[in-house]
C-alpha cells in the first residue's frame, strides 16, 4: 500500500488492473464449466462403455457354463441358447448405441446452459 501512494503511476493503473482481473476471471470461468460439461459427458460414456463390457462378459460366461456344465442334448437347444444369448447381446448395443445419441444431445444441452 505504501509503494503505491509512493508511485503514481500504480496508483492510476489500480482501477485498470482491477477491470482487467474481473473481465479475465469471468473469461475463465465460463471455460472451466464447459470443461467440467465435458468431462461429466466423457464420465457418463465411460460408464455406458463399461456397463456395456460387463454385458460382454456376462454372456461369455453364460456360454461358458452352458457347455460346461449342462450341455445342449441337441442342436437346436443350443441354437435357443444362442439366440437367447444373442439377443440379449443386441439388446445391450441397440441400448449402448441409444445412449451414446442421447449423451452427445446431452452435452449440447450442457454446453449451451454453460455459453
């Protein structure tokens, strides 16, 4: 405080400086809540990846157990199984593929309430 009542010229520059500190705060901020829309969208794909791959999983191992421990007797019991198994298959992409069009208009929304 004293240097600046020593200098003048600080003391003319402190409204400018001021000025600036606000303009370039509120500059960042916006940015930083779009960064943070946008790591919440990468978060949200990451989890529907990963509820995805436990699908994958779990019907490898449903067909695992299904020839290990009960074998199909005829191959059209296993045809079953495998259309059971390949539908729930179908089931989990045609969901995972609704969820990643539905994320990107969710990011969007996010976005535009950041702007």
């Amino acid at each position: 405080m004293t240097q600046q009542k020593d200098n003048p010229a600080l003391s003319a520059a402190e409204p400018m400086m001021e000025w600036w500190q606000k303009q370039w705060s509120q500059g960042v901020t916006p940015m930083a809540r779009m960064q943070l829309a946008w790591m919440q969208s990468m978060a949200e794909a990451m989890q529907f990846e990963a509820q995805f791959l436990k699908t994958l999983a779990d019907s490898g191992q449903k067909i695992a157990q299904s020839l290990d421990g009960d074998p199909p007797q005829t191959p059209a019991e296993m045809q079953e199984r495998y259309q059971t198994l390949i539908s729930e298959l179908t089931d989990a992409q045609m969901d995972r593929m609704k969820k990643a069009a539905e994320l990107s208009h969710e990011f969007r929304r996010r976005v535009w309430e950041e702007l």
